[in-house]
C-alpha cells in the first residue's frame, strides 16, 4: 500500500469513492501484495470452465470423484456474492441451488453441466463487463462512503479482466498511467476512458528478443510470412528498435529474433513469446542436449499501428514473496546453523523440502516449480498422523491449516504497521511512542483495542485524511478485533479458502502429471503453495531453534496443539461432517473483546 499524488482529483466533487477506488486498484495490482488483497483467482465464470474440467478429467479416470465437490461448493458461494451475475440470471436461483448444492444430483455430471451451461450463457461475458462498469461509476457518484460496494465490485472486475487473458502488470500500467499523468478529471464519468483501454479486443503483434544463435536452428526455410520464428540482422530491425541502445546490445554469440503473435495486450504477448521459446529450447535439446537456449530478459514489441512497447521480464511467481534482506537474513541463518535441533529422519525430511524449495526457485518452468513445491510441502507431513479412512489431500489439507491459521491474523498486522510506516513513519512512531507494547505490533494491538487510547486513533484516522484505503483499513481492524465472532468468521473464511486453494493445488499438479496440460493461472497457485511452504517452514525452523521441538512430527503436532487451543479460546468449535469430513466452524456468541484477551491471543500467534 503505498500513497501516491492526488492532484488529478483535486477539482473532483465527491471524490472520496474514486480515490479509494484509485488507491485499491495500485495496492490489488502491486506484485508484492498480500494474496488477502490481490484479486480473487477466480471468477464466476472461470470457476464454471474449471467445473467442467474437473468433470472430464474424473469422467476420464485422471482425478477421483470427490474433487467436483469443492469446485461446486466454491462456485456456489461466488455466485451467492456476485451481485451483477445474479442480476443477469433469470431463472429461479433456487431452483439452480437445488441442484448445485445437492450430493445426490452433484453425482449426475449431465445434469451438472448442462445447468451450469445456462448459468454461463446468461451471464454473457461481454454485457457482464459492461454492468460492472456502469455498477462501479454508479458507486463513485454516491455522495457518502460506499468502500465496501467499491471493494467487492474492483475485485470483480479486475478478476474478469485477467481471467478474459490481461497481464495483470498491463491492467497496473493503464491503470497508474491514467490517474498519474494527463489532465485532470473534470467529472467521475471521465472513469469511463479507462474502461475503454481494456475492450476485450486482440491484435498482431511482432516480438523482437534476442537469443542464443542456436535457437536458428528453429528457423525453416520458408519464405512464407506465417512463419514461426524470424531471424533478423541488426541493420534490418524496424527504426525504431534501433534507437533503443539497451536492447541493440548483443553478445557475439547471440542474434535478434522476432515471432508474430495474436494478444490482448503486450505484457501477456511477451509471457506467451517467452513459452514458445522454452518449447522450442527443449525441442532443441531432444537432438542437441549440450546446448542450453539463454534469451535476454529485454523483448521489444511493436502492433499493427507500429506502436513500440519494451517490456521486461516480469516478476517470477517463486519471488512475489517477502524477503529479507542480506543482513538480516545472515543473521537469521547463522542462528539457524548454530541452534537447528533437527536430527536423523527428521533434518533429511527437512533438508530435502528445503532442496526442493531451491529447485523450484532455480527454475523458469512454471510446471516444474508447482511439482517440486507440492512434493515439498508434502514430503514434511507426517504420515503416521493419518486415519486410516482419511485421503491424502484430506490429511495435507487438515496438517497444513493449523500453521496458515496462527500465521494469518498476525500477517494482515504486521501488513498495516509497515503500511502506517511507509505512509508516514514520523507520524507513525510519534502516536505509537507512547502507547504500551514491547515493539510496534502490539502497540498497535493496543491503539486499535484499548479505549484509553481512542484519542490517539481519533488523531490517526483524522491524519489520514485522503488515504482514504489506510483510513479504512485501520477501522476495519479496529471493528474486527472488538468482537470474538468477527475474529472467528474471518478465520472461517479464511480456511474456506485455503481449503479450496490446496485442493485446486492439488488438481493442477495431478492434471500436469496425467494429462500434460497446465491450467492458465498456475503462475498464481505457484505464489500461494509457495507462502504456504515458506510459513510451515520457518515455523519448523523457529520452534526448532527455541528448543521446544527436535522432530518434524513434533512440529506439526505442537502447532495442532497450539491451534486447538487458540481456537478453544476464541470459542471456536471444530465438528467433522460423517460424509465430507469437512472441519466446520460453528457460530459463537457475539462477545465483546476485551484488551487483555486480544493481547491474549497476539501470545498464541508468536
């Protein structure tokens, strides 16, 4: 979350819903944003093609049965909050809910599909598109705060635009070029002009890269203009390339190439270029295996109307992660080899995830890196914690939420104090100086939950004036931590999620492995598995250097433990269903949280 110059909106009346509007979209977009705030993977619609997915592959014997449960369960709830997609539908939800929902029917995938046929043909993509529009500029003329509405409408859309094929860096650049550069808005109907930037149409364009020389050994000898690959000579390259100094930079044992490519912006042109590049390296490799194809990261890409765009390469998805830096991370390590209690079955259990880990890190292919991070996540759990009549992803799913769970509050804290410091940190550090806590979470902790403190808040929320995102986020953490339920049904969404997410995981790896086929938004289930590895990981890591455990199976179950009874606390009820054995959270009391219970729990998640 980062504050960025308001002074396209300063002659706009009503302009709190835009620039909240504004601000949500840079953090949505940004590649190091918590998963909490990116855009949903997604949509109404792509949850429809990934039903029918799932069902040819189970119809196929690639997947078991029980897997179009969950992409059911998850669809159903879309479609309950997708308000425009509801507005659309003109048959009876209830009747669509019958069948959705019921185990019975769920068996019969005819009946499945053709309904969910109807679903996707009334919610027609292009005029879906066009009422979320007029639904957004709607919510930015209301006169009074309506930052809910706008949240869940822009992760709606933004979700439809990646899912109809936008480079989620291209929707970014539009979207900060817009509201950054140019003249000012003279009214919120102006919004209209970014919308019109992302009107679903493709075009032609030439990618010029430069590659090793060997990669001409894919050139035929055609003198046709559809085909593959083209080689170029650097006198030969468009005009425009050649004031680009940077890019005509070459190696002695490179050239210039260029392939043509149908695309709906630059940004997923070059992603799409780069793949054909891989093929035909390993293709290469099939006769030549000595060889390792190597291109620079630099593509140039010019349109039909010749319009130049460079873009580089963008941020691999094993690195949208938060990292250390060297020294802080030297320290951490040299603690790590000074104080790991791991031993025999154990430390290989967890050298070889760690080995996996790196792999995948190594690594361009999106599939290998999904593999070597499941067999890694995997591998660290425990199997003699299994049932005998569990299933393998219900034992994967049941041992890994326990840590994403005490990991996930705390994480979405820490998020907001780096925020406050990165707005502000005089400001930040003047109103937290005084307030208790040994560091700035819990005084922060503090100035959300402790009454004695609401002058302090009042002055932070007044200061952050047109920060509106900021401003808001510190009163939902405010309202969430003032109620046991409020914390227990963030947790139980939460879970709902990450339950789909692992299984939808687990799918992916299993359709790479069977079929050869990668589903479109692995790059994303990559981002996810990968902070899910991360977080088991240095949590085996802490305990282990604090001496509480010396096994990876201590591990897991010292973390059930301290999950049972942090959910015991919060007056979370775990009951498993006889036919699903679904963990279900059941509803608590609407108890006022008190200071000291909240710092409380803040024990639990260290």
């Amino acid at each position: 979350m980062k504050f960025r110059n308001l002074h396209k909106f300063q002659n706009l009346e009503n302009s709190k819903n835009v620039i909240f509007f504004y601000q949500l979209l840079e953090e949505m977009l940004f590649d190091y944003t918590l998963d909490t705030y990116k855009p949903s993977i997604l949509n109404l619609h792509s949850l429809i093609e990934e039903a029918f997915e799932v069902i040819n592959e189970i119809e196929k014997g690639n997947i078991k049965s029980p897997n179009i449960i969950h992409v059911l369960d998850e669809l159903v709830t879309n479609l309950e909050k997708d308000k425009i997609a509801n507005e659309m539908i003109t048959i009876s939800r209830k009747e669509i809910n019958t069948i959705l929902k019921d185990p019975k029917k769920r068996e019969n995938h005819g009946v499945i599909k053709n309904t969910l046929a109807i679903v996707y043909n009334l919610v027609n993509q292009i005029n879906y598109k066009k009422n979320i529009e007029s639904e957004i500029i709607k919510l930015l003329h209301e006169k009074e705060e309506r930052f809910k509405d706008v949240r869940n409408i822009t992760r709606s859309y933004i979700t439809f635009l990646i899912y109809k094929g936008y480079s989620p860096n291209y929707i970014r650049k539009e979207i900060l070029d817009f509201f950054e550069t140019g003249e000012k808005f003279s009214e919120i109907d102006n919004i209209n002009r970014l919308f019109e930037i992302f009107n679903l149409k493709t075009h032609i364009y030439e990618v010029f890269f430069a590659a090793d020389k060997t990669l001409s050994m894919c050139i035929l000898e055609s003198e046709k203009d559809d085909a593959l690959l083209f080689e170029y000579k650097k006198e030969n390259l468009p005009s425009k390339i050649l004031q680009d100094r940077n890019f005509m930079k070459i190696g002695d044992n490179e050239n210039f190439y260029s392939i043509k490519k149908e695309g709906i912006d630059p940004f997923s042109v070059r992603e799409n270029t780069e793949k054909t590049i891989s093929v035909l390296s390993n293709l290469i490799n099939i006769f030549h295996h000595k060889k390792d194809i190597k291109w620079q990261n630099k593509f140039i890409i010019l349109d039909s109307e010749n319009n130049l765009v460079a873009v580089n390469k963008p941020v691999k998805s094993m690195h949208k992660c938060i990292d250390l830096p060297e020294k802080k991370a030297k320290f951490k390590l040299q603690d790590f080899l000074m104080s790991f209690q791991l031993r025999g079955e154990s430390f290989s259990k967890f050298i070889n995830s760690v080995r996996l880990h790196s792999i995948a890190i190594h690594t361009d292919s999106h599939e290998n890196q999904l593999l070597n991070l499941w067999v890694s996540l995997e591998s660290l759990i425990p199997a003699d914690t299994k049932e005998n009549d569990e299933s393998n992803i219900e034992h994967i799913v049941d041992s890994v939420i326990p840590f994403l769970n005490m990991h996930y509050l705390r994480s979405l804290l820490d998020k907001l104090v780096k925020d406050l410091i990165r707005w502000n940190h005089h400001i930040t550090k003047d109103i937290l100086k005084n307030i208790d806590g040994d560091d700035f979470i819990i005084r922060l902790i503090n100035l959300l939950s402790n009454d004695k403190y609401s002058d302090k808040f009042d002055d932070l929320i007044q200061k952050t004036k047109d920060f509106y995102l900021l401003n808001d986020r510190l009163s939902y953490f405010k309202e969430l931590l003032s109620l046991k339920k409020k914390i227990c049904s963030m947790i139980d969404n939460h879970t709902e999620r990450l339950k789909w997410q692992i299984r939808r995981i687990y799918r992916a790896r299993n359709i790479i492995v069977h079929t050869g086929y990668t589903p479109a938004y692995t790059s994303i289930l990559i981002e996810h598995i990968h902070s899910y590895l991360d977080i088991i990981l240095s949590t085996l890591i802490q305990l282990s250097t604090k001496e509480k455990i010396d096994s990876v199976g201590q591990g897991f179950q010292y973390i059930k433990l301290i999950y049972n009874h942090y959910s015991s606390f919060l007056g979370i009820k775990s009951k498993k269903n006889e036919n699903r054995k679904i963990a279900k959270l059941e509803s608590i009391e609407n108890d006022k949280l008190e200071n000291e219970e909240i710092l409380k729990i803040f024990k639990y998640l260290n």
